[in-house]
C-alpha cells in the first residue's frame, strides 16, 4: 500500500477494480484465512503500530495545546489506552466469525428441464470508503471489506495518518501471503485524491462517507457513483392520544439523553393535543430534571407555564420553525402540538406528514397503546426505522444483532439504516443450461413452454 | 391528471410524494382493488380510447409518408390490431395477480423480552418513469406502480401523446373512486418538465427511463436522483478449450440471431485459441448461414480461410478495436482470440478480464463441460447475469419467471437485472417494544444483555 501513495488516482481504483474481481471468486475459508493472517500480523507488530500511534498522539497533544484540535479527538487518538489494541484485534476475529454475505442463494427456479435460474449474492466490487481518526477503525473496515469480498480504498481522518500507515503496511504485507490480492486493500492519505476518486465511477461501484455532515454532503454532490450513508439524524417522536404515560416517559427520556451526540437521538417530540396536559407534563419534567431544553410551540408551552419551577424555566423556551429542522445533538429538544381531531386517524395522519417532512428518513417513533394505530404509523413513516413503544437508540448495527455495522443509511435504494456485510452484497443471476436457445420458445408452435418452477434453496 | 399539467414540476412531484405515503399505509387488497376498477375502466372506454389512438396512428402516418418517422414506430403506436386492446387489459390483470412484493418480513429477530425487530420490504416511494411510445405502456407501468405501492409521474414517447392522455384521464378517474390517491399516478407531457422533475431529489427516489442509450445516458448525467437502467447491452460469450462443439453452435446462434436489435443479444465471441481449428468452424459457419457478418482478430479469421467458400468471403472482415466495445444490435459479431495458457485457469482469467473490461454488465456467457470452470466464470465476471451453456438471450423478466419487468439494470447497487416489483420496493425496519431503553444495555451493571435470537418468518 505504501507504495501506491505514488500511484495516480486512476490506477488506484483500476487496481482495485481488477482486485475485486479475482476476491470475488474466493471461497469464504480463502477470504476468513487472510483474516486470520491479518489478526496475527496486527498482533506481531503491536510494537510497531503502538510507536507510529504514539505519534499521533504527540502531535495532536501539541494541536490541543495549540488549541487548534478538541481533547475528545485526542482521547479518541490513543491506541495505548487498556483493552484497545485488543479490542481492534478481536474486532477483527468477529468479522471472520460472521456468516459468509457472499453465495446465498435467494431464489432458485427450474425454467425448463435442465435450465436453471439462481439469484445468489456477490461482492458489489469497488468500495471507497471514508473514515473518522480513530486509528482502529481501519483494520475493522478492511476486515470487512475482505470479509464481503470488495476491494476498498480507505482515507482515513488525517489526525490518525501515522497510525493508518503504520497498520495498513502491515495489513498488505499480511494480505501478500494469502489469496487475496494485494491491491484489494489501498490507503490513500490526501484529501485531493479523494476528490480525484470520486471521478473514478468506471471502477468505483460504491463510496461510504462516515463522518461530519459537511463531509458527507460534500461527497454526495461531487460523485456520481452511488453514495451511501446520511448527512442527518433527525429523529421524531410522537406520543399519541392513548399513549401509556409510564412508556412514554421512559423512551423519550432514553432516546434524548442515553447520547445525545448520535445520530439516533431524538430530535423533536410531537404532541397529541389531548395529551398535554396528562402524558407531556411528566415527560417533560423528566426531561428538564437531566438537564434538557424545551423549544416548545404556543400550546405546549402553555400545558407547561404553571408545571414548572424555578430554574427549569430557563429550560422551556418559544420554538421556531427551523427548530423542527435542527439536528442538535445536544441536550435541546423541539416540540410541537398535533392538534386533536374527531375524525379517525386524522391526529396520526397529521404526526406522520409533519414527520415525513422535516425528518431525515432515520429513525422515528410512536408511542401508543394501539396495535392498529402503531401499525399505520410505521407503515406510514418513511423513514428506515419505525419504531413503536422503544427508543430510537436501538437503531444501531449492534443492537440490531448485525455483529457489526458499516454505517447508517438514509437512502431509500440499496441499504438503509444500520448496514451491515449484507449491505456490502448485490446480486447476480445465474443461469446454468445444455445448450439452450430462447428461439425454442418463441410459441410459434416450435414446442417448448416454460416451467417456472420454484426450487428449494 | 389532465389537471395537473398546469401544475409546476416542483408540485408535481411533492404531491406525488404525498400520495406516496399515504399509498403505503394501504392494504394489497386496496392496492388489487385499484387495478380491478382500472382494468374496468379501460374496457368501458374502449371507443374512447381507440378514436384518441386513432389520432395518434393518423398523425404519424403522414410523418411516415414526410419520411420523419419510422414505419416500425407507426406499426408499434396502433392499439385497434387484432388483439392488442384485450392485451393491454389482460396485463393488468396479470400484474394485479402477481404476489404483493410489500410487506414480506425477511428477517425477525427477538433483541430481548418484548423487543422484537423486524426487516420488512415496503415501496420505494415515488419513481419518475420515462418510457417508450407504444400506447398499452402506461397502463401496465401504472399497475405495476400501484401493485408495488409506489406513486409514479410518467412520461411517454411522444408520438402518442393522445392515446397517453385519454388512458391517463381513464386511470385517473378511476382510481378517484378507490382507496388509492389520484396523485400516485400522474402523467407529465413535456421534455421540460421532466428535466425539471430530474432536480426534485428532495421528492422523487428513483428514475427509470426506459428507451434509447441517448435518453438513458441524458438522465444519468442531469439528476442526483438514483438511476435504474441501463444505456448499453454489450453481452459477450467465451467458447474454453472443452466447450461441447452442438452446445456452442446452438447457443452462440441462438445468442446473436434470435433478435439481434435486443440488449441481451450477443456482440462479442472470445474463442480459446485450442479450439480455433476445431469448434470455432463450426460456429463461424452457422453464424454466416444466418448472414452474421464477423469482424475477427488475425488469429481467428486464419482460422476460417479455408474454411469460408464464395460469398461468405464478403461477410469476414477484420476487427478493430472499437468493435469489442460496439453494441451492434444488428447481425454483426466481434470475434477474438483468447491465447492458450497451459498454467490452470490463465485463458479463463484472460476472457473473463476482456469481459470485465469491455462488457457493459449485462449479461455473459461461458460454454464449457466443466462445471468448475463455468463456477469460476460466474462467480468472477461481473455481470447481472452470468450464464453456463445457455443462450444470453433468457436474460429477460417473463423468461425468468418475474411475471412483468420494469426495465433491466446494469447497476449495480440496489437492482440488477431484469426488474420485476421486488426491484420497486426497499426495506424499514420496524421495532416494537414495550418502553424499552437502550441505557439499559450499557453494560454498566445495570442488567440487560441482548438475546438476538432468530424467530421464525
């Protein structure tokens, strides 16, 4: 990989694309055994990686003092602190472990005798994939990637470029011994060649930007290969009429305060006109007891005047429009009133429309009693997640059980929300005959129908 | 929908978006519902729509005889031929019968007591679909939108633009009496308003344009929209050293002659050179009966200079480089020479990376006995559909059994391939729990560990 910081962006990804293609007729043992090799060669270079990270840490020690980097991306920085290095080497075990994405038969039908259709999942090919500073990530992205079958070019963020080099040479020299080639896994270190790369749509099939905002918007209006992930986490809530009080309370307070830095935090609760002055006093109490703000419109502002006290009213303040908009990703929560209507459903309809407006297609959820109402809500919510009666934090990789997660996506082709290695997959199908023709069934009486006949997988 | 085209293309498409949430919410019973009053309804207006049909077929009969439009346009655009009226009627039924591609649940996973995940397939939401100008089109892209619960703005060719606009009045005043919005279907009569539509990426998430690599090529370049389509067929096959001799000749004829002006039709033969003076004759001659021109390299038209007698001399020529690049679509076949190798698996790299280089995705072809071989091809050529021994031409959404076809993809993200309704939809995930927390699963002690366990579908 070293030796490619030399190479031009164009010959970066071909390289990668003629990779791909010999890594996609791997089997899964050929591809889990450079796994294995990566583990090892990663564990033997400890040493190494661990003065290169050391580097790092000096350096952006001195930005801090500078005032120019944040303590947290410091912290974020240190390779050395207990249980991390063994940690980014286990990460990489529990990719191997994880079941092969690549081969699944989905669908399987006899079209005649002796002619077959599969429909099996296989590589997507070419991933460009951008990442934050922690220096472990990149050998859990190329543990992944080997693991789907892609080739991937990393970037990495640049705070980590010690780090990243020092780990990605050990990962090629690791990798030169095994099946996979070498040029399935490329580091590159400038952000100018990025923007050469996302050029390259020949070769690159997919870019994942995991970062800022900015980064990703970036991204998205630079490329025309296929971009996957999000810009925004806005989520919503909405407690509707004949929510349970006790559920509600627990769920919003969970999805605003477990980490309000995340993407799957809640961002802007709605309110069922009827339930202001039952369900909302209590959770918004709850709320402002950890500290958060409430950006409340006219009406729950109101419910609210003669509930609080003291301090808290520094907390409860007048909503604007672009509140509704705002992902804040601090202790800050909108708040809006879903005026109450007789007509049946004409409430939820309202919370769903205002949803499908202003939320990122994330993650968004209700909280009712009613089976058929929650039912309406999720179908209705055009977001990844719909989710009833639980926190928006559950919309997680992890969580989900996915063993490990690439990121989310807020697209609504491909991938959404948490992807995990089968994200990473297309398809292809196969068709296995003797000697077929199509003309044979061209109907104008030369004899063959089709079967269509659904075989077990 | 007449209505609409007063509309600007930005409210359009944000009441297409509307409508799109709300179809979502139905039932497929609702969905069915629809498409039975829409097939009534074209019935009732038979007269109606064939005297608007007529106008179309008159119009273009003097562009015929002004020598500005195609004859085989002209023959396309006439809906009173024998049959045709009680096709279009009959494909609506068909679609109406197809299995509802919404709502499938494809994974359920219980992540502790009470909280359950679910993976569950749901519309796209709204796809901007440009088609050809054959008048039955619009009535089976409008079932196949509302079967898959997607709201659609449709443009059709404009050379019948009449029989467009009274089928659209009838589906739209038919649908006005079912559960189904009028805006999910809307017809958009310009080529401006669709370059307009191609900036709506806030509201429109997929654009299948259907028709000439120009049209495709056009779209691709001006929108941020995803793009399901495909501007060339450059299909190719590779005749390896074992290939059974009746097997290639009956599947490379059948591949190039069957309907050459298809994309799945043949362009390219690559012939291991062992069996240039053996197989490749026999090909090369039951090619020429069928009057296919061949642009060979040096190799393989030595091999056929004893073989070709008289006139056949006229129809073997050399070829240039940029025929291995050319979608002919016409009885026309580049053929190259794949050098023997004796080291295992060289030739098959060889031809499956002249593929990967020059192929547009499609669909490739392998003629050999061996089935490891043909496993390897598959598994490495990077193409929707890889083929063992079987014409290229069953490459195609009723010969693979899908019941319809939306379009062929050569992306490859999201949908490869013939696209049947599956292709239309993508997947949310919907949790339901019981006012579950995540900060409960923090493993600081307090007790909830993740159970992930697989429940049945």
């Amino acid at each position: 990989m070293m030796s490619l910081t030399n190479s031009s962006p164009g010959e970066i990804a071909k390289s990668a694309s003629i990779a791909s293609r010999l890594l996609a007729t791997l089997s899964g043992a050929e591809r889990d055994d450079a796994l294995t090799a990566l583990h090892e060669a990663i564990a033997k270079s400890r040493n190494d990686i661990l003065a290169a990270n050391s580097r790092d840490v000096a350096a952006a020690e001195r930005a801090v003092e500078a005032g120019v980097l944040n303590q947290s991306v410091l912290k974020r920085l240190d390779l050395s602190r207990p249980g991390k290095f063994e940690e980014m080497l286990q990460g990489i075990l529990s990719v191997r472990d994880l079941q092969d994405p690549v081969g699944n038969v989905t669908m399987r039908t006899l079209l005649d005798d002796g002619l077959t259709l599969e429909k099996v999942s296989c590589p997507i090919g070419v991933l460009l994939i951008i990442f934050e500073a922690r220096p472990e990530v990149i050998a859990n992205i190329a543990a992944l990637s080997i693991k789907s079958g892609n080739a991937a070019i990393l970037k990495g963020g640049k705070e980590s470029t010690e780090s990243f080099m020092a780990i990605s040479k050990v990962i090629s020299e690791a990798i030169a011994h095994t099946q996979v080639p070498k040029a399935s896994i490329q580091l590159v270190e400038t952000r100018e060649v990025v923007s050469s790369l996302l050029a390259q749509n020949t070769y690159i099939d997919l870019v994942i930007p995991r970062g800022s905002k900015d980064l990703v918007r970036f991204v998205q209006d630079n490329t025309k290969i296929p971009v996957l992930g999000h810009a925004d986490g806005l989520c919503s809530a909405y407690i509707h009429r004949d929510a349970d009080p006790d559920v509600a309370v627990k769920v919003i307070v969970d999805s605003k305060t477990d980490y309000p830095a995340a993407c799957n935090s809640l961002e802007t609760l709605l309110v069922h006109e009827d339930v202001l002055h039952t369900i909302f006093p209590a959770v918004a109490e709850a709320l402002l007891a950890k500290g958060v703000s409430l950006r409340c419109d006219p009406s729950s502002k109101e419910a609210l005047s003669s509930k609080i006290v003291g301090q808290q009213h520094s907390l409860v303040s007048d909503a604007v429009e672009s509140d509704y908009e705002t992902e804040f990703l601090d202790l800050i929560l909108a708040v809006k009133t879903i005026p109450g209507d007789d007509s049946p459903g004409k409430s939820l309809d309202a919370a769903i429309a205002h949803i499908n407006r202003h939320s990122s297609k994330h993650t968004d959820m209700i909280v009712t009693r009613s089976r058929s109402t929650a039912e309406r809500f999720m179908n209705g919510v055009d977001s990844a997640g719909a989710f009833w009666n639980a926190s928006t934090r559950f919309a997680d990789g992890m969580r989900y059980g996915f063993g490990t997660e690439v990121g989310i996506s807020t697209n609504k082709v491909h991938s959404r929300g948490p992807v995990g290695l089968d994200g990473l997959t297309i398809y292809k199908y196969k068709v296995r005959g003797q000697g077929h023709r199509a003309a044979d069934y061209s109907g104008t009486g030369s004899g063959k129908s089709w079967k269509h006949e659904v075989l077990p997988l």
